[in-house]
C-alpha cells in the first residue's frame, strides 16, 4: 500500500485488476458497447412511457423512474471506468470518489425500494382489480415516488457521509473498479467493526426487507394468477409479472452477496464483478426485458420509431423542395 501522512490522500489508486491485466482490453470494449445501449434503451423507455397516452399508468411511471435511476446509476461508473481502463493511470481525486459513492449509492438504495413499490403496483392491479384505480390514484403513486427518493437519499448520504469520515492513514490504494463503500471500511485503518455492522444493519433494511416484500407480493399474485379460468388472462399477468421478476433477481442477487456480508470476508475480486453486474449489467438488459416481454411497450415503440422515421422522410422532401425552388 502506498502511504502519505494524510489522513485522506488527494487521490485514489484503483487497482481493478491489476493482477489480470489481460482482462482489461475485452473489458474495455464490453463497457464501450454497453454502455450506449443502455443510454438509448432507458431512454426509449422514458420517452414511449411520456408520450404515448397509453402507458400514462402508474406501472410506467414507475418503470420511466426505474429507466432514470439506471441510466444515471450506469453514468457514475462507466466514464471513469472507460478512462482508467483505456490508460495506464488508474486514478480518481478524492472529491470524484465522493462524489461517484454519493452517486452510486443513491440510485442502488433507491432502486432498491422502487423494485419493491413496482411490485406492490402488481399486487394491486391483479389481487384488487375494482379497486386499482382508487388505490393507485396519481397522489398515491408520486407519493410513494417520493418516499422511495427521499429514503435513498437519506441512505446514501448517512451511510456514504459516515464512511468518507474514516481515516485512511495515508493509504490511497483501493481494490476496486470504483469507489464502493465495502471496500473503502475494509481499506480503512482503525476500528471499524462499528462501521461494518452499521452497513450490515442498514443493508438488512435496505435489501432483505424490500425482497421479502416482493416475493410476499408475487406469492399472492401467483394464487390469484392461477384463479384466473381465461388462459389469455393468464398469459397477459404472467408475462407483465415475469419481466419485474427478472429484474429483481438480475439486481438483488448480486447486491446481496455483496453488501449482506461482513466487508472482511468478502474475496478480492467479488466487488468487482457484482459491481459490474449490477451497474452496467442489469441497466442494459432491463429495457429489453420490459421491451420484449410486454407488448404494450413493444408497440408504443414501433409508434414512436416509425414517427421518427417520417418525420426525417418529411424533413428530407420539404428540403428537397425548397432546393428546387
């Protein structure tokens, strides 16, 4: 470990995989691919979710929430990540490792709860049919929105304030692709058991108890799923439920491995590739898992392409006309 008399260095050495150099050019190219994918997917999401009277629902305005949080959770990682791997110096200032676990940590614990709120949303439109519309009324639904951003918030700047205040003692190596709040109480110096059960209490919290949730509310579902005599009815609430289910265990399983474990015990390169997963891996696969599975979505997108391309078709014959005169 490199050591100065700081406290907190100016920078951050991350080391990524400084011991499998080989992976670093595929890596590379893998994050230059996906990473405009899921720009452009999350995006398309947003967009059909905010244009199409259609979708003007509770369920996509939820998912236009859950497009927003992955593109921005995507866009605190990647870029530094295309910089440090596509260069031999691996560093990251002080305030930009802040300012990146403030980011990060933000959108996973606020993902987190929405997962959690979606299926709630399920739960009440398949269990309680007549009553969906009562329920889930436009002041419930931005109000739960705005629990779900507020106690991210609360999370992320509790739990990343109390961890950015542990003494380095000088060392600025982490072993990570990023600045990541179990690696940063391992590096750390002093005692820091208190800090490690905090994170593990608050984890609980933040991860057990919405995923309890979730599987409560899609056993309930699945009982009345299976009450349903139309197999069309069937196929259509099964298919809606499936592509949240997807993403929830895409996200949760890695999360849970890593932050539902003491930091001392997690093993060197876990972090590194549940962090991948999770923030590079499910944000790109999730628009296409709502996408492909739900036809609704589907639709509303060969509208909004199709609009594209006529309007540039428009676009093109005024110009040329314009030309001739």
């Amino acid at each position: 470990m490199a050591v100065t008399n700081e406290s907190h260095p100016e920078e951050f050495i991350l080391l990524g995989f400084a011991d499998h150099p080989w992976l670093e050019p595929p890596l590379f190219i893998i994050l230059l691919i996906t990473y405009p994918m899921a720009m452009m997917g999350n995006i398309a999401i947003i967009l059909v979710s905010k244009l199409d009277p259609h979708l003007h629902s509770p369920m996509y305005f939820f998912l236009t929430n859950l497009s927003f949080l992955d593109m921005c959770y995507t866009t605190s990682i990647v870029p530094q990540m295309l910089c440090n791997l596509g260069s031999s110096k691996k560093t990251i200032s002080y305030l930009g490792c802040a300012v990146q676990l403030y980011i990060f940590h933000l959108m996973g614990g606020t993902d987190c709860l929405l997962l959690a709120i979606m299926s709630i949303d399920r739960y009440v439109a398949i269990c309680r049919p007549l009553h969906y519309t009562l329920i889930m009324n436009q002041h419930i639904y931005i109000l739960l929105a705005f629990t779900v951003w507020l106690s991210g918030i609360t999370y992320a700047v509790s739990e990343a304030t109390v961890t950015l205040q542990l003494p380095m003692c000088g060392i600025n190596k982490l072993d990570h692709l990023l600045c990541e709040m179990p690696v940063m109480i391992k590096t750390a110096c002093g005692e820091k058991e208190a800090n490690e059960l905090t994170l593990s209490v608050v984890c609980i919290f933040m991860l057990a108890v919405p995923l309890c949730l979730i599987l409560a509310s899609y056993a309930s579902i699945g009982h009345a799923v299976l009450k349903i005599k139309s197999s069309e009815g069937r196929k259509k609430a099964f298919g809606t439920c499936s592509s949240h289910l997807i993403v929830v265990f895409l996200f949760y399983g890695p999360a849970i491995s890593m932050y539902l474990q003491p930091p001392s015990s997690i093993s060197r390169d876990q972090p590194k590739f549940m962090a991948l997963f999770c923030g590079v891996v499910t944000p790109t696969l999730n628009p296409f898992i709502y996408t492909l599975r739900n036809k609704d979505v589907k639709g509303a997108l060969g509208k909004l392409v199709r609009s594209i391309f006529l309007f540039k078709v428009v676009t093109k014959f005024i110009m040329l006309l314009q030309q001739l005169e």
